[in-house]
C-alpha cells in the first residue's frame, strides 16, 4: 500500500506544504526561518530535479581524523590524497559508481574532481530491510530492481584554518544525500563538531553516520568505552543514536569494520531512499523552524460582540447620533411645512434644512463614491475613538494568539486605517435619509389647513362685505345666526378658521416631533448598518483572511506533523 493510500503524506506532499507554510510565514515570522525554509524548497526542487539513482555520501571529519584514508579503504585503492602535512584535501573529491546522470549531480554539487570506480562496493547483508522501509513511507513500495549509484565525496577538514575549506564543508553539508561523521578517539568530542555541526542536523538521524576511526590506537578494551561516551555527547546533541547513526569503531590502517562500513553505505545507495530521507529531515528541520517562529496558542477569533463594539465606536467617530438628530430635524422642517398654520407657512422657507447643510438631502441618482458630503472633517476625539475601536477588536480577535500572529493581526486590522475617515463620510452619504417622503397624516392636516383657511376667508370676506355695504349706507340683511349661538355665522367662520387651523398646526407639530424620533431612530438604524458595512470592509475582513492565513498555517504545519 502506498503512503497516500495509507493516508500519510509523501514528501512531495510534505513540500507542498512547506511552500505553503513558507508563503504564509512570509512578512509574519522571522525573517531568518522563513529565509531557511526556502532554502531547503529550493534545495529539494533542485536535488529532485537530478539523478534519484544516485546517492551522494559524504566523509565529514576534523583534521587528522583519517577521513581520506578511510576514503580509500572505502573505495578499496589510493584515490584520495593522504599526508602527514594537514590539510591534504584542498578541495572536495568523489568517487562514483554508475556514471549515467551523475556528472549533472556533481556539478550541482560543485565537485570538480572525479574518479570512476571500476569495482562496485559489495552487496548488503540479508536481512537489512530498515531502508527498504524507509524507501516505502517516502516513495512507495516498489523495489529497485537494479544497484543503486553511488558517489561518495571525501571533503576538507570542517576545522580547517583556511576559510575556503570550511566554506566548502558548510555548503556540502547542506547539499549531500548522506552525512558521515569520522571522528577519532582524541577529537571525537571536540565542541566545533557537536555545536556547530552534529546538533543542528540532529533530526537527520536516518541519513548520519558516525565512524569512530582509528580504532586501532586504542586497547581492544578501551573501545566500547570511548563508542559509549561517543553515544552520549550524540544524545546530548539531540541525535538518536540508533540505526544507522549507531556510532562504529573502524581502522583505515587495518581494515577493522571497513567492510562493515562498505556494506552500510552499499544498501543505503540500493535502496535509493537516502536522498528523499535527507530532504525528509531537511523539511523537518524547516517546519521546526516556523513552527517555534510562529510560537504557541490559537487566536480567539472575530466574535458577533467584538463586531458590535466596532461599529459602536465607528458609529461615535462618524458622529451617527448628530446626523440621526439632524435628520430628526429635517423631518420636523418638513412636517410643519406641509401641516402648520396657512398663514405662517411661508416662514418655513428661511430655515436652512439640517440635512441639506450636510449635503446629505440629495436625489437617489447622486453618487456618493463621487459626491462627498458636507460634515466636518473627523476632529482628535473622533479620531481616538475611530483608533480606540479598531484596537480593541484587534485585541479581541487575537487573544491567545502567539506574539508573532497578534502583531500581523494587529496590522491586518490597520490595513486601511488612512482611508477609514474617507469610508465612514461614505457610509453615512450612501445611507437612505429619505428626508421628503411624505407621511399619510401630513395629507389629513393638510387638507384640514386648507378647509380652516377657506373658512377664515369665507368668513372675512362676508364681513367685509357687510361693512362695505354699511359704508354705503346700503341696506344690510342681517347675517344668518346658529340658532344657540351669540355669534353670526361670518364671525363663526372667521373663529373656526382660525382655532382650527391653530389647533392642527399645534396636532401637526406635536405628531411630528413623535415622527422626528421614530425618523431619528430609523435613520440611526441605517447609519449604524452603513457604518458597520464599512468597518466590515475596512477592518474585519483584513482580520478575517489573517485569520484565515493562520489557519491555512496551522494547517499546513499539521500535515508537516508540527
């Protein structure tokens, strides 16, 4: 069964989430994981670009720990220049089996000189079947059906005084398929190996070796001492010290464990399997980067209260509750236009409409991405409150969230702040005030106004004709009275007109302040929903797809096993 039947992740799959992971930590984490996590993308394209049928081993050692000398014990023949005199090896060296498709491989790895083995290293014992597992969980089950390349490199000393050498051995170290440490009963603990080499690539357990040389200059009974002590600074480094990185004793001089060695590095190369195990590892090193860049603890999110308390300070800042009042106003304005007193109406016509001064009493066809309205720029307070709101829900939605991810989140939430102002004004000019609609009961009181008015006159000009006729000392008919009252009915007309349409300017002003505040309320409601579309625009979806980006993190981190 293949590893995605299984359901576990292949190592292009386990890529696919670093470059994931990678782009989402971009401009969020720190620079220098980010910048190593593209460097083993990078690596893993290019060494997976090459020949998967080599094997690239590489002999790592301090000065005089015998690595070109056991090179060539390896190799069975004198290759690799040996010297009292340290360095010898000025630069690195291969050795390769299977010629077809290395020669791209060893220029990628900058290797110059090459010798083409004629006899191949020996056949692995029966019975080695760790690789052979290994090959399965990272490439699938089928089995090579032929021996695998094999290049083997013997490096400068990684102590080397001169900085050309040690360059050298950084850069290979990074680049070989399989790490063989050599060290030597008087320098295996040297610091410079374990600090600066061994431990940072301790997670490549399956792809290290660690050759205890020169195994002939100690007593026969000194040597599982020296391998135990060897075993402990291993597991201090954070290296298992099982398999394949179980620490031999060998002898270049001699030849003790030298055929041991050849075997070991023999079924590694067959099995074809070490260099998707170093890129492996290399992934894993790269995603335990992140992940400790990135820290611990998950965000709480974006809440329907965090929401509600962001527009409450939006609303403050864009100054709602005064527009909602001028609007209020504006529909007083035009409700006594339309149902006071005839005769005073036209002193109506000097008050300035509240909404028109705002810019705001404007035609549906006007639109407001290109009309501004006529408030007043944001002053200090509406501006802290604006800042304060957008702070506070920031805060809110990356409570529990590691440092690194509540700054982004911080950041996200700020994303527009310059254009902020510019989107609440337009908030408030894209809202429906609907200032001049007229309510049904402004028809009843007007229509009464009307009658009131007609009385008034109807009655005034009896009068007057009664008078003129009197002034001309032309007979005058009494007037008509109702019966019950004192006055004549022009009189009556006169009072009615005038109580009544008093009395309906006096029912017209009352309904309208009641309508004013439902108005008011309304026109708040709208405001409040405008507002809130803008800081949704503005501020929570900036927040949303940060959150969304931590997640596709997380998420990317999991198949990465982190």
């Amino acid at each position: 069964m293949s590893p995605a039947a299984r359901g576990a992740p292949t190592l292009s799959d386990r890529l696919t989430a670093l470059a994931r992971a990678t782009d989402l930590a971009e401009g969020r984490l720190d620079d220098a994981a980010v910048a190593a996590a593209r460097t083993v993308l990078d690596r893993a394209a290019e060494r997976r670009s090459l020949s998967a049928d080599h094997t690239v081993v590489g002999f790592f050692g301090a000065t005089g720990s015998g690595k070109s000398s056991l090179f060539n014990a390896v190799l069975g023949r004198d290759v690799a220049r040996t010297a009292a005199r340290r360095p010898t090896t000025a630069e690195p060296l291969a050795a390769v089996w299977g010629e077809a498709g290395s020669e791209p491989l060893l220029d990628w790895l900058g290797v110059a000189q090459r010798h083409h083995a004629e006899t191949p290293l020996p056949a692995p014992a029966a019975g080695g079947g760790r690789w052979t597992r290994v090959r399965e969980r990272l490439t699938g089950p089928a089995a090579p059906e032929r021996p695998g390349g094999l290049i083997l490199l013997d490096l400068p000393d990684f102590d080397s005084v001169s900085l050309h050498h040690r360059t050298i051995v950084q850069r290979l170290v990074g680049m070989v398929d399989v790490v063989v440490w050599v060290v030597d009963p008087q320098k295996y603990a040297d610091a410079l190996i374990h600090q600066e080499f061994i431990a940072p690539l301790a997670r490549h357990g399956a792809v290290t070796m660690v050759v205890l040389n020169q195994a002939d200059r100690l007593p026969a009974a000194e040597v599982p001492a020296v391998l135990r002590s060897l075993e402990d600074l291993l597991v201090q480094d954070g290296l298992p010290v099982t398999g394949l990185s179980r620490p031999v004793a060998v002898s270049a001089a001699t030849g003790q464990g030298v055929e041991d060695l050849r075997a070991r590095i023999r079924e590694v190369a067959d099995t074809r399997a070490a260099a998707s195990a170093r890129l492996d590892a290399d992934v894993d090193d790269a995603a335990a980067g992140l992940a400790e860049a990135s820290g611990e603890g998950e965000p709480a999110g974006i809440t329907p209260e965090a929401e509600d308390r962001l527009t409450d300070g939006l609303e403050r800042a864009a100054n709602t509750a005064g527009i909602a009042r001028a609007a209020g106003r504006s529909y007083t304005l035009h409700a006594t236009a339309h149902t006071g007193w005839i005769a005073t109406r036209w002193l109506q016509r000097f008050r300035t409409d509240p909404l028109r001064r705002l810019n705001l009493d404007r035609g549906e066809t006007v639109n407001p991405e290109v009309n501004r309205t006529s408030l007043p720029p944001m002053g200090p307070a509406q501006r802290a409150a604006a800042d304060a709101a957008v702070r506070t829900f920031a805060h809110d939605a990356a409570a529990g969230a590691p440092e690194p991810w509540t700054r982004s989140l911080r950041q996200a939430a700020r994303t527009h702040e310059q254009h902020l102002p510019d989107e609440l004004d337009q908030a408030v000019a894209r809202t429906d005030f609907r200032a001049r609609r007229r309510s049904w009961w402004w028809l009843v009181l007007d229509a009464l106004q009307w009658l009131a008015m007609a009385a008034l006159v109807a009655g005034l000009l009896w009068l007057l004709g009664l008078f003129l006729l009197e002034w001309f000392q032309v007979p005058v008919p009494l007037p008509p009275v109702v019966e019950g009252l004192p006055l004549p009915v022009p009189t009556l007309l006169v009072l009615a007109g005038v109580v009544t349409g008093l009395f309906t300017a006096l029912t017209g002003r009352v309904l309208a302040g009641l309508g004013a505040r439902l108005r008011e309320r309304a026109v708040r409601r709208r405001l409040r929903a405008s507002v809130a579309d803008a800081g949704r625009r503005t501020v929570v979806e900036p927040v949303e797809d940060e959150l969304a980006a931590h997640g596709a993190f997380r998420e990317a981190l999991g198949v990465l096993g982190r």
